[in-house]
C-alpha cells in the first residue's frame, strides 16, 4: 500500500510540473468570460448556459486530462527505460499499475473539484445580480446542489477513460493509445445504439454480435445526466448508484487485464 | 567544450527577452498594417451574403455531438435569436423572412428536448406576422407540438398553440379546445377553463361554453363562482335576444323608427318591457331596432362573439 501510495504521489506531482493546473486558469477565464458575454446574447438564459458550459468544459478538461496523460503513464516509462530502475526496487507489477491509475486519479480529483467550486462561484456571482423575478423563471437554482450529481458521474466517466487509456498503455504506444482510447470513446457514447440493432438488421446473428458488443463495450452516455440536473429534473438515486456501480466494476475489470497484460511483458 | 559552457548552455538563452517581445509586437503590427491596406485595395467578397445553416438534419446533429447535446443546443439557440436579431433589424426590402428561425430552434430542441424557452419564443415568433415574426403559425404549432411530446404535462405549450389560434389564425373554436386542453393538464392555473370558456361564446358554441361554465361553478374559489354564475347568466341574455329579435323580426314593420319599448307596447306588439336575466330591461336600438343588453345591467358588457356556429 505504502509503494503503491508513493507512486501515485509522484505522479500527481509530475502531473503539477508538466503545468496541468494550467487548465484550471483556462476553465476559469472561459467561465468568468462566457458570463458576461452571454447576458448580452441568450435572452435571459445566461444560468443554463453557464451551467452547460461549466459541465461540458468539466468532462472536455477531463477528457483531455484522461487521455493524453493516461496514455503515456506506462509507455513513457518504457520508452525513457526509467521502468527498469522501477522494476528494479521492490514494487510489484500491479502496484506500479495501481499507484499510477491512482496518481492519475488524484490529478482529476483535484482538476473536477476546482472547477466544480469555479463553476459554482460564477453561478452565486450571477444569481447575486439577478432580479427576484428572474431568478423565479430559472427552471432549477443557480446553486442547485443537484449539480453534484452530474459531476460525480463525470468524474466516474473520466475514471473509466483514464483507465482505458492506462489499458492501452500496457501494451501499445502512446500515438497508438490515444487513438485507440479516443476511438473508445466515441463508440461508448453511441453504444446504446447496438441494444436496439434489431430495429434495423434482420440477421440474427449480427443482432447478437451488436447485444454482445453493448455488453462488453463501455456505456458512457450512461454517465450522462448534464442535460437533466441543468433542466432541474430529477436523476433518481437508483440510477446514480447503478450507473456508479457499473463504472466501478468496468474500471476494475479493465485494471485487472491491465495488470495481466503487464506483468507478462518482457523488458529485456 | 567547458563545464561552465555546458552549464551556460543549459540555463537558457542571454537574449534580453524584454527586447525580444517587443520585435515580436513589431512583427505582428506590420503584418496587421498590410492586411489593412491589403483589404482597402483589394476589397474581400467573402462576406456571408445568405443565411447559412451547415447541419440541417437535427438527428444528425444529436450523434455528431456525443455527450455534449445541451451545450450544442445553446449554441443553437443563440443562433436563433441573432438570426431573430438579424432579420429584425434588416430592411424589409431584403426579402429574408426569417427562413433559418425554424431549423434553428427546431435542432435546438432536438439537442436539448426540454429547452423551454426555445420552444415558447418559437411559438410566439414565428406565428406573428412579417416584420415581426416569420409569420408562420403552422411551423409554430408544429414546434410547440413537438415540445408537448417531449414534455407530456406543460400546459405552457397547450396554452401557447391555443394563443397561436386565437390571434394568428383567428380560429376561436380551435383556441378554446386547446385553452381546455391546457387547462386539463396538472399545475395548470384556475384562469384557464374559464378563458376556454369565454373563447367558446366568441366563437358562438353556447352549448359547450354552457357546460364549461357549469363546471366552472362548482369550484371552490369564490371568485371563480361569482364570474362563472354571471357568464351563464349572459348566456341566457344572448339566447332571449335571439329569441327576442326572431318575434320581433316581423313586427317591427308595424311601427315605424324612432324604435322604442314604449311604441311597441302602445302598437301593442309586446304586452311587457323584456328584461335580461339581472331584470334589467333590455335596450331596443332606436335606428335599427336591434335588441342588446343595456349599459346600466351588470352583465354588462356582454362577450364578443364571431359568426354562428
């Protein structure tokens, strides 16, 4: 635990030196700017926006974040051949694999709470200047905490992505990595579409072929509830928990193969 | 090569970087200078001249954008009210009638199926008549259909596709169907059956406005009660006058004008001054004869009404 908890901090801190916090300045001026140029733009619809905005930029940050470090946690190891100096101390292959994917996750905490509190106090900021009767024709509060709820399923979706990429990483290069976890991505969010193939295919066979696919590929618009919790509609706890649940069991199925393939590679 | 070289090296450049920024600025106001002159000489033609929408398929659109739907939807809407803006403020001799205000909303709602507001302005903008809408009330309705499908129970939309019939297409039957509908759905404000109601008698359908009355009192609100009990009182007054004026109809020749109720009970034409349901009697117009709740009756001023239905 000791080693794996080492690592994860040293990645958290290499995280800080190749200046990912920048991106926090970058949400941070995209919100306070997209707030004032909206009131001049959306007729009143300056909160909703700013919501959706804040939200999408939260999981495109993340995404970004997921992808482009998680791809290079295992393989920049490899290719800067630091992994054998690694290997050489007394860590195990899956604890590298785990203080990695946890250093890459504590990264994202840190990214997802302070826009989560940015998004927020551009939010109190607007609905401070706001007229009673304006902030009685919002569909939801401006500091709605239902919010959080739309967070943490980000924050889980960007979980999964980081360990896909930290999967392809095992056994791939970066380049390869990227396209692949991006390409992953995309198909997670159109997989919904193969539960119903049999709409539009009449062959059994690729019926089961596309369920089984539903199956294995990962859901990620299951993740997705930015569009209710901004319309103030109710995300039922069942769902939250179910949707948390599945996240859980696919990021541990995918560092479990991670491990596997990774402990039987051969560095010599 | 020296360690001190090497070390020298590593540091960094010794240009002064204070001198450096200031030649880049230099730079970049050279090349702004010419573009300037560059745009007097040879002016650009490649201004949008037509309103230009890339995407039309709203379905499309939806996969295109991934997990990123209601922001899309945003940026459609903003789209749609500087297109509004546009055309708006653009000369009448333009010819442009708003034609992108419909794909626009209609993919912002596709994108984001509960964007109230998009579907509300398009009810209201799109039905109003050229200049100051795309006068398109059938686009509108359509709209304001969709968002009923995607929000079962808003009686906004019910109440605004009603409001489109009444004034756009100046259909009172239509309006008073969907004024019930909307009245019908939950969380619909008490206003609304009795403004059916009066839209059913404009429309002439006295039978159906009869019974919504009724209905109406028997609420619990006092206030409902009241104007409910008067409106069936006006009610009768307009089937006496038509049973009133079909009797006079003929008689009237038996005099001559200056009509009035005297006259007629001296010609012995009527054995009693007709009253109206508050026994009020009814005004006899001196020039045409023609029967009409008087001014001092409190039911009056009686509902407007369209041709018989």
């Amino acid at each position: 635990m000791h080693a794996v908890r080492h690592i994860a901090v040293n990645v958290f801190r290499e995280s800080v030196r190749d200046r990912v916090p920048y991106n926090l300045v970058i949400f941070a001026i995209l919100l306070i700017s997209a707030s004032y140029l909206l009131g001049q733009l959306t007729a009143g619809q300056d909160v909703k926006i700013i919501k959706d905005l804040g939200l999408a930029a939260t999981s495109v940050f993340g995404l970004f974040i997921s992808i482009f470090i998680g791809i290079g946690l295992v393989s920049k190891e490899v290719e800067r051949r630091s992994i054998y100096s690694l290997l050489a101390k007394p860590i195990s292959r899956p604890q590298l694999i785990a203080g990695k994917y946890t250093g890459l996750v504590l990264t994202l905490v840190v990214n997802v709470a302070s826009m989560t509190v940015a998004l927020y106090i551009v939010l109190a900021v607007i609905s401070w200047n706001a007229s009673p009767e304006m902030r009685a024709s919002w569909e939801a509060p401006a500091l709605d905490p239902q919010l959080l709820k739309a967070v943490l399923l980000i924050f889980i979706e960007l979980m999964l992505i980081t360990a896909m990429a930290l999967f392809f990483s095992t056994f791939s290069s970066p380049i390869l990595s990227a396209a692949l976890t991006f390409g992953l991505y995309i198909v997670g969010h159109f997989n919904a579409d193969l539960k119903n193939f049999e709409l539009v295919v009449d062959s059994k066979p690729a019926v089961w072929l596309a369920r089984g696919l539903y199956h294995i590929l990962p859901d990620l618009s299951a993740f997705d509830v930015k569009m209710q919790v901004v319309h103030g509609l109710t995300v039922p706890a069942g769902y939250l928990l179910s949707a948390v649940g599945y996240g859980a069991g696919y990021i541990a199925a995918l560092l479990l193969v991670a491990t596997v393939i990774f402990s039987r590679r051969d560095f010599k | 090569m020296s360690a001190a070289a090497v070390g020298r090296g590593l540091a960094g450049s010794a240009v002064p970087a204070a001198g450096t920024i200031v030649a880049a600025a230099v730079c970049l106001a050279f090349a702004m200078t010419l573009q300037v002159v560059r745009d007097r000489i040879y002016p650009r033609q490649d201004a949008a001249t037509e309103p230009l929408l890339y995407v039309r398929s709203p379905q499309a659109l939806d996969r295109i954008v991934l997990g990123f739907d209601a922001l899309a939807a945003d940026v459609y809407w903003v789209r749609a009210i500087q297109h509004y803006g546009g055309e708006r403020l653009a000369p009448n001799t333009s010819g442009r009638k708003y034609e992108l205000l419909y794909p626009l909303l209609d993919i912002a709602t596709t994108l984001d199926p509960y964007f109230n507001i998009a579907y509300r302005f398009g009810g209201i903008f799109l039905s109003e008549d050229y200049p100051g809408g795309a006068g398109r009330p059938d686009r509108a309705i359509q709209l304001l259909r969709k968002g009923i499908a995607q929000n079962r129970g808003k009686w906004q939309y019910h109440h605004d596709i009603a409001f489109i019939y009444y004034w756009a297409l100046h259909n009172r039957a239509e309006a008073a169907t969907w004024f019930r509908r909307a009245a019908a759905q939950p969380d619909a404000p008490n206003w609304l059956l009795p403004l059916a109601a009066s839209m059913l008698v404009e429309a002439n359908d006295r039978a159906s406005s009869r019974y919504l009355w009724g209905e109406i009192a028997q609420s619990d609100q006092e206030w409902l009660r009241s104007r409910a009990e008067r409106a069936l009182l006006q009610l009768d007054a307009m089937d006496q006058i038509d049973a009133l004026t079909g009797v006079l109809k003929g008689r009237l020749r038996m005099i001559s004008a200056p009509y009035s109720w005297q006259r007629l009970l001296e010609a012995g034409v009527i054995r009693t001054i007709p009253a109206d349901p508050s026994n009020t009697p009814y005004a006899l117009d001196s020039v045409t004869g023609e029967i009409k709740v008087a001014s001092a009756s409190p039911l009056f001023p009686m509902p407007r009404t369209g041709s018989p239905r």
